[in-house]
C-alpha cells in the first residue's frame, strides 16, 4: 500500500530542469545570434556584452521554470478530472472502510501518483485510517490546503528570484559601460573624438532596457502561470470537500458506552479463548510427540489409533470451545437486548409519568381556576351585600322619620279629642256655676 508523500520530495525538480535546460538553450542562442546563420545587428548589439549574455541566460531558465510550471499545472487539472476514487454517493461511511478507498487509490497510473491530487487524496485517506476516526478532518484538511499553497507559493522562488535580478543586472551593465566609456579621458581626446565618448554612453545603457523588457515579459508570463495555478487549487479543494470531507461518519467514543463496554470485553473473551485453545492444542501436541516417542517401537496401527484418538479429542476440544465461543455471543446479544429493553421500559415510564403530572397539574390549574371564580363571585355578593345594607339603613331611616310624624299626629289627635271634650263639659255646665264646683274643678283658685 502507498504510503503518504512529503511535499518536499518533488520541490527541487522544477529547479534542476529549469538550470539543466535554460541555461544551454540561452548558450544555443547567443551562439547562434553572435557566431551564427541569425544575421541581425540590433541583436548582436544587444546581446554583446557579458552582463548582457548572462540576462539572457537567466532569461532563459526563468521562461523554462514557467514552461515547466505551466506543464505540472496541466497535469494536475488532468489528474483532476479523473476518477481516482469513487463519487461519493451521498451515503456515510465508517472511518475504518477507508481500505476500500485505498486500493482503488492504488489502481492509478505511475504519471498520476506523481501529482499534488493524488498526494492530497492519499494524505486525506491516511489520517482517516491512522485516527480511526474523522474528528479533526475538518483542521487537517485545511492544514493540507495550506502546505500545497505554500509549496505552490515557493515553486516560483527561481522565478521571482530571476524577476528581481535581472534589473539589477541591467543597472550593472549601465554602470560598467559608463565607466569604460568615461575610463581614461582626457580633456584632448574630448576635443578630439567626442563621438567616441557619447556612443559609448549610449551603448552602455542597452544592458538596462534589455533587462527591463526581459523582466516585463518575465513577470507577465508568471502572472499568468499563477493564475492557472489557483484555479488548479480552488478546483482541487473543491474536489476534496465534495468527494472527501463529509464521506466518514463523525463517530465519537462516548456516544455509546455499553456498545463500546460489551465490545471491549468480547474482543478480550475471544483472545483468552484463542490463547486457551493454543494452549491446549500445544499441550496435545507435546502429548502426542511423547507419545509417539514412547510408541515409536510398536506398530504402525497402534500409532495410527493413537494418532486419530488424539484429532478427535482435538475435534471435540475445537467443537467444544466454538460452542463456548456461540454461547458468549449469545449472550453478549441477549444482554444488549435486555439492556435495550430496560431502556425502552424506562423511556416508557418517564413518558407515563410525564402525562400524569401532566394532568395533576391540569387539575390544579382547573381547581385554582374555579376558587378564583368563587372569590370573584363573593366579591360581586359582598358589593350586593353592601348596596343592600345600604338600602335598608334609607328604609330604617325613612320608617323612623314616619314614626315621629306619626306620634306628632297623635299628640296633635289626643289634644283635640281633650279641647273637644273640654268644649263640651262647658256646654253642659250652667252659665253661672256655683262656687264649690268651681273650688272643685279649680281647687287653687286660679283661673285655667
């Protein structure tokens, strides 16, 4: 199986073939310019002067590092497109299952296991089947981003390295040419041979625009070879989030911590059952090559008996522990039923007595509801109550008043019945009554 792949195994093959391959076809060049068929003034007069020569040589191996750059990057986009895995069907899969994945990894092409794609997708898969688990996926896969950018970013250090240079030596190309133009004048040879003096100014500024237009083409080139670049990367992560980041179940080991108990203690019954039966069949073993040492000199059908009484002692002790072996599964099952049943019991009690308190509460609220009602009812009756008090004490108040008047009355009545009376004894009486009625009827001689 393929192991996973450092990124800094392939980084310095860009470089190598850049220097192996740019610096001959610079020498073909200026050969050809200088020595050969290629008649053009205007090129020699560029291409003459050393520091002019070596532009050209780190010209070439810049443009060579893009074409090769630009080459590795349409592989990759090739890699891409194809089918190195299956498409994820949408369905999740448990980390461990990432072998399957694996081995239809390996099924690629040599030219493909070469590429940034395929490293990635391998590095991806690996972590899965190390961890065991897909927690921290999320983290390593943007870990894994980062170095390809980064390695992508450091691919164009000869570029950009070159890109810097070769202004520079353009400048040094100017400053060597003033000074051998300006070296060893005198003030006769300018009155002389002035033309002298200002063409060799002139040409002494070529290795400048040489290295200015060699640096324009240069860094347009590797503007463009970045671009495709990222592309190449935005579609890889794209690929790696569609087909890998959500492919493996999220499994954490708390989640199911009787699954895990009674899985731990099945896997130690079965390697105690493994080293039991080793152990047994060794003992036979040693039995039987003692045995057969002790009977060597008997013949051959008491070894044959003893050989065969010893396979079916080994059968039955074989047939014996797989029966052991299926009970302990039995009962490894019948627990998590049983534990599946006490939890399903006691989801359906808390269920019960959820409704219950449920409706004990319902009938507080309906008994508070009612008392609230009854308060409400009383205070209507005691404000009936009142209003009624109310009018009995005007009904009391008017009765009393009618009693005063009604006693007035009498007094009023008895008065006239007592003048009436009076009035009549008067009229009874002689006009001129004697003086001992009138003592008896005024008995203090006073006048009524």
């Amino acid at each position: 199986m393929t192991d996973a792949i450092n990124p800094k195994t392939t980084s310095l093959a860009g470089t190598s073939i850049s220097l192996i391959i740019g610096i001959p076809f610079a020498v073909g060049f200026w050969s050809l310019v200088m020595y050969g068929p290629i008649e053009s003034p205007i090129m020699k007069r560029y291409l003459g002067h050393p520091v002019e020569f070596v532009e050209i040589v780190m010209f070439s191996c810049a443009i060579t590092a893009l074409v090769f750059k630009l080459s590795k990057i349409l592989k990759e986009k090739n890699a891409l497109n194809k089918t190195l895995i299956p498409v994820w069907d949408n369905i999740q899969i448990h980390p461990l299952e990432t072998t399957n994945l694996l081995e239809n990894l390996n099924t690629a092409t040599d030219q493909t296991k070469k590429t940034i794609v395929f490293r990635r997708f391998l590095n991806v898969l690996h972590f899965v089947k190390q961890r065991g688990s897909a927690e921290d996926l999320d983290d390593q896969l943007r870990n894994f981003a980062d170095a390809d950018s980064i390695e992508f970013e450091g691919s164009f250090g000869l570029t950009r390295f070159i890109t810097w240079a070769i202004p520079i030596l353009g400048f040094l190309g100017t400053v060597l040419g003033i000074t051998g133009a300006i070296s060893g004048v005198t003030p006769e040879m300018l009155e002389k041979s002035m033309s002298t003096v200002t063409d060799g100014l002139a040409l002494s500024f070529d290795a400048t625009a040489l290295a200015l237009a060699l640096t324009m083409v240069c860094m347009f080139f590797s503007f463009l070879v970045e671009k495709s670049g990222d592309q190449f990367l935005e579609s890889l992560e794209r690929s790696i989030d569609k087909n890998l980041a959500h492919r493996f179940l999220r499994v954490q080991s708390d989640q199911n911590p009787i699954v895990e108990i009674l899985s731990r203690h099945t896997k130690d019954l079965i390697k105690s059952t493994e080293n039991l039966v080793t152990k047994q069949v060794d003992l036979w073993a040693n039995s039987f090559e003692k045995i057969t040492a002790q009977a060597e000199g008997s013949g051959t059908e008491s070894q044959t008996r003893m050989r065969n009484a010893l396979e079916e002692a080994l059968t039955k002790t074989l047939f014996s522990h797989q029966q052991q072996m299926e009970r302990y599964e039995l009962n490894s099952s019948d627990l998590g039923r049983k534990f599946a049943e006490q939890v399903n019991k006691l989801a359906s009690s808390l269920h019960d007595s959820s409704i219950q308190q449920q409706q004990s509460l319902q009938k507080v609220v309906e008994g508070l509801t009612r008392q609230t009602n009854s308060l409400v009812e009383l205070q209507q009756g005691e404000k009936h109550l009142i209003q009624i008090q109310n009018l009995m004490q005007q009904n009391l108040n008017a009765i009393h008043s009618t009693g005063d008047f009604q006693e007035a009355v009498h007094c009023l009545t008895a008065a006239v019945h007592l003048l009436t009376s009076k009035l009549q004894g008067r009229n009874n009486e002689p006009f001129f009554p004697s003086t001992n009625s009138a003592s008896r009827s005024n008995p203090s001689g006073k006048v009524a």
